[in-house]
C-alpha cells in the first residue's frame, strides 16, 4: 500500500512528506488508514533526539483512525472498526496486565521505545529501506500498520479528529488525576499548561477539586486554564520567592497533589517541594530525557511526601481508554479547546513551530 | 532536681557525664524519671553535628520512664503512670493531627529538632547555663521534663528496659512497613540490618512477606536477619553487577516494596531502582542529612515506581504506640535480640563505639 507520510530523516532536520510503502500486517497485526493525528512534546522531543527514536522515522503517536486490513490471527477487531493506536499497548496476558496493578504492558516494552515492532523491524519503507515506526506506531502517515494489542477500539459515533487527543494527552492527563485518586476537596497544582496540563485541569475539575492551581510563564494561556477549572493562575516570573514557597503560602502549607506536565527536573522537584507536609503526593506526568537526573533533599520524603510517575495516565488502552471517548460523547470531556489549528500533512513543521512558540495548544492534521 | 546525665558539649567530642540541675515541669509538661534509653544511629548523627543539633545537649531520644511531677493543667498522665518519649507527639488538636492522614504532628515541629522545648528554652540546667535537650528530650539523664504530648503512656507490666526501643528504632521499623501497607504474598527489601533494619524485617514476616530481602555488607549480621525472617542476605561486596540488579534478578524484575534504613542517598535511589516497574514502591526510612541531594532519572517515576518516606514510622504516638507495647507483651513482637550490650550510663561513649563498629545492633543503658 502507498501512503504519504511525514519522515523525520535524522534528529533534527525538518520533516519531508514522501509517498512511503506501507507493508501488509502479518500475523495479530492490522493496517489502519488514518483519519487524524496530532502533533505533541513528545513527538518535538524525539525529533530533537532527546528520546531512542530510531531515524529515518515516521514521528507521530496520537492520531485515530479506521481498520482496512486484517491480517493472520487478530482476534479483537474487525473491518472498518474505529481505532485509536496505543503506544502504551494491553495485551492481557503479561505480568502487568495479569496484576491488575498497573497500566505498563510488558508484551512491547523492549520494541516501541525503540521505533519498530515485535520482530524487531518496521512494516513502512521507502525504495526498499526501512523506515521505522515512531514509538511503534508512527501516526504521520496515511496507513499503518500495527499490532492489534496496540489498538483500542472506540465508539463509531465519535468524531476522529477530535478524539484523536485520546491517544496521548487527555488519557495522560486525565488518567493521572484519576490513577492518582484525587478526591473531591482537594488542592491541586498543575505545572505547565499545555495539552496535557489542561488534560489535567480538567480531571482535577471533574474529581471535584477545591482548588487548581496552574502555573506556567506563558500568561496567554490563563484564561484558557480558567475555562478548564483552574481556579488560580501564576506566572513564576512575577515572583522574588520560589513558585514552591508562594504555592505553599496560598494554600496553608502546601498542596494535596502536584502534577508535573512539562518535563523539566527542576520542575519536578517543585512539584515534590510544593505539596503539603504529611500527605502531599508529586506526581510525574512530563516526559524527560532519562539519562538526565534530578535532585531533591531526602527531608522531603522524611516529611511524609510522596513522588509518583504515570506513564499514559496509568491507564489501560484496551479497557480503560472507551470510556473515555463516551464521556465525550456525553459531553463531560472537553476537547474543542484544545485544537488550536487545523493543518494539512503537508504543514506538519508548521505544527511543530506552533507548539515551540506556545502559539498552540495542540494542532490537529487531518488525513481526508 | 538533680540528676545524672550525658552531655555532648560540642559536636564531635566524647559525653561527658554531670550532675545538672532539671527544673520543675512548667504548664502542660511533666518530670519523668527514666528508667532505660538506648543510643541509635540519630544521637550518632546529631553528635556528628549532621542534624540540627544545639549544643551542649543531652543527647538522646529512645527511652522509658515513670512520671514522677506533674506541672499545672497535666491532663492525660498521672504520677506514677509509665512512658515513652516521643519525638514525634501527637497533640490531637492540630490541622495535622485532625487529618487523620498524617503522624507529622506540628505542635513541635518548629522547636524539638533545636533541641528545646516549646517556649524556646530546656529544663536542663549546669550551674545555671542551659543545657539543651536532644530533639526536645534528652533521654541521656535519670530526670527530664517535656510536654505531656510528648509522651506515651504504656502498660506498666511491660519491662521499661526492653520497651524503651518503641521510643525509636521498633516504631519507626515496623511502623514504616504498616504505613506502606504491604500485604501478605510481597516481595521486600530491606536496606541496612541495624536496628531500623530489623524491625522492618520483623514488620515484614508480622505482614506476611513471602520474600524479605536484607541487604548489607556486614556479614556477621547475616544470622540475626534471618532469625527475624529475612529468606536472603546479600552482601553488595560479593557482586560485581550494581546490587539493584541482583535483586532484580532474584525478583523476577524486581521488589514489591524497598525500605532504605542506612540513610545513605547512594542506597535511597538504589532502594528506588531495585523495585518493579509499575508498582513498586520505596521508602526512605534511614535519616540522612536534608542538605545532601539525592540524584535520581526521572525515568524511574516514568516507569510507575513510587517513593515515601516516614517519620516514625508514620505511627502516631499516644494512640498507636501503646498497641506495639500490647503486641510485645502478647509474644508478637520480639525484642531481645535488639539488645546486644546492657551498660551503664557511665559507658555511654562505649555504646556509640560499638554502633560505629557495628558490634552492637542497640545499647541499652539502665538508670537504677
């Protein structure tokens, strides 16, 4: 199968659209021609080289689309099902998902980081030579091909290019609100307002939150942040003291949870600082550079805080991920304000400036 | 009152042993006369200078006596009742306490790690210069007087000679791993065979661990760990892969929970590392200096590990700690092997050579 995709030759290097061949899914696989996919950090990150994307790479890892082709031994999807790719997969048989304590599937752990699939090559190609999968998936591109375990089956009825968002940012930060148990009353500080900042605003905002604190340098985004639910806004710029030691003073010690959506280590460690003594929970949710390390002073944990981490908001794609998209049919999930653009394939860089220059939320690229 | 004690004159230097002088109990405080203290790695550690210390002190925070002077609006203790110091109180009243969340009580929060008493001063007096008290204690002198919400009122069938170690080591061992609620069936690790070691270990078997993993490279503590239930000893120096591996390997990926005891940071993100991905859970149980910073990957947090600390075990002290001391007189709870030497107050020093040595696990000093 040809298809037009958005190829990332070397870390870097502006994207180049090609005409791509796309091979066909072999056994427990299958082919989805894609409605929609959008552009997110974690896509400008791998493009940096900050991740183990391996290149030439087809970037792209939250997108939606329809079943066209079934190959040998899939057991869960049929023809023309809707589909939203998962680089978080479920496969329901490995350790994690047999304990029914986590979210991390084992079954692709070692491949997706690594841009291919299970056998350890990639189904995209380009006069002959691989091009690999970004995460697994690579959702830059009309088709592809993936394994039936990394798809999560929505409801028909919901529209592709808004429930795309799923694949990534609002799972992530929705999911980690609710991974985290956040109960109604609480005080909540969110760092960064992003996609996957404001994904978590609003969970904070359906968890029934007493107080949602954001926070974030880039003041165009605060009214944006209040739409959601965040009921204080705070640009760290404004202050002499440490945005941990004004969110303190506000909130009569600390916040109950703090919510990390940018990636930055000294962030991070905020996030921990910035939480109530006792019972105040930082939870991870940015992606970082892991060879990078933080630093924090053990007197945090000596004083009853706890440092968490989520990886796709802890939730399962397979189970969890549905109910999500009924919840937005339902109308208790918002997803309009966060499409800020609109772009063809064709102006994918332009997508990837927005979200440098903070200009976007999330840009949406629509395949049909 | 006069009475004998230990006095750290300076950081560093060997106590010296006096006759001072102990004021009546102010409003709320009572005098106690002690029966038995023992010496743990924190008085080793304040006498360093690593904490935050004021000296000249009387060191010391592990101990049980009888309530021999009430001062005025005493409420909860009458003479004679026997108890345990607590440097963690439990106040009841405050926002803290009321949470129910948390064992952090702040009535003292500010005064007991400088070593004085409520209003800012100490009761202990050497010809009329202050002599301050040991994270508002000082259980080092026969007589000492603290606040009555500084103290545990106990069964008094239970031997002050042995009790005395659910002043510290006990509580703050065996609490941190209720406080983690680990449940029957877990794999654990336990950093450190001292006395907070062990009492994690013993907390672990009480909880029903099918796996308690004791880690240290003091061999000859091998036996006592595995008479408290550890199922293995490892001893770092015996492999040359980073231990965090080994007990990866041994765990099919890795421990349910891992409890750091030594206070080293080297071994607080090793304790971290050592743990399974998507659930596992490490806990900071050791003191180590809060000016030090720990270095840890982001990674770790991404990969759905978690990190706590406690103080004390997470176990407050009026309502709970009476329970350990029930629990001990019932046969639950074994507290001999803790006490490898019985000395005099007068070979105080002796007891901190032996803890550096690593010759003894706890000293206890008996007053009468």
């Amino acid at each position: 199968m040809k298809s037009r995709a958005a190829i990332a030759w070397e870390a870097g290097a502006p994207l180049v659209i090609e005409e791509i061949d796309v091979a066909s899914p072999q056994s427990g696989e299958v082919m989805i021609r894609m409605s929609a996919t959008s552009v997110c950090q974690w896509d400008a990150l791998s493009l940096m080289g900050k991740q183990q994307t391996r290149f030439p790479c087809v970037l792209g890892h939250e997108g939606a689309g329809v079943v066209v082709e079934l190959g040998p031994n899939v057991t869960s999807l049929r023809l023309g099902d809707h589909v939203i790719p998962l680089f978080m997969p479920e496969c329901g048989t490995c350790i994690a998902c047999m304990s029914h304590k986590t979210n991390l599937c084992q079954a692709l752990e070692t491949t997706q980081p690594l841009s291919i699939l299970q056998d350890g090559t990639s189904r995209f190609s380009l006069r002959g030579e691989p091009i690999y999968q970004h995460l697994g998936l690579g959702t830059f591109s009309e088709y592809l091909v993936v394994p039936e375990i990394a798809l999560a089956r929505i409801n028909p009825k919901a529209p592709l290019s808004k429930v795309c968002l799923f694949g990534c940012t609002l799972t992530t930060g929705m999911g980690a609100v609710k991974t985290a148990q956040v109960p109604p009353g609480a005080t909540v500080a969110v760092f960064g307002i992003g996609g996957i900042g404001l994904s978590v605003i609003q969970g904070a905002r359906q968890a029934q939150a007493s107080r949602i604190i954001a926070i974030d340098t880039n003041v165009n985004k605060f009214p944006l942040a209040e739409d959601f639910g965040a009921t204080d806004c705070l640009n760290p710029h404004d202050y002499t003291d440490p945005i941990a030691s004004i969110i303190m003073n506000r909130t009569h010690g600390g916040v109950d949870y703090a919510f990390e959506c940018t990636g930055s280590l000294h962030m991070m460690a905020t996030a921990l600082a910035c939480t109530q003594r006792g019972w105040g929970m930082a939870v991870n949710v940015g992606i970082a550079n892991p060879d990078d390390r933080i630093a924090v002073s053990p007197a945090l944990f000596d004083s009853g805080r706890s440092w968490h981490g989520t990886v796709f908001g802890g939730i399962r794609g397979h189970t969890q991920l549905p109910e999500y998209v009924e919840q937005y049919l339902q109308g208790a999930i918002k997803i309009d304000p966060f499409i800020t653009h609109l772009l063809r394939l064709e102006d994918i860089n332009l997508a990837f400036d927005l979200l440098h220059s903070g200009e976007s939320i999330r840009s949406v690229i629509r395949f049909n």
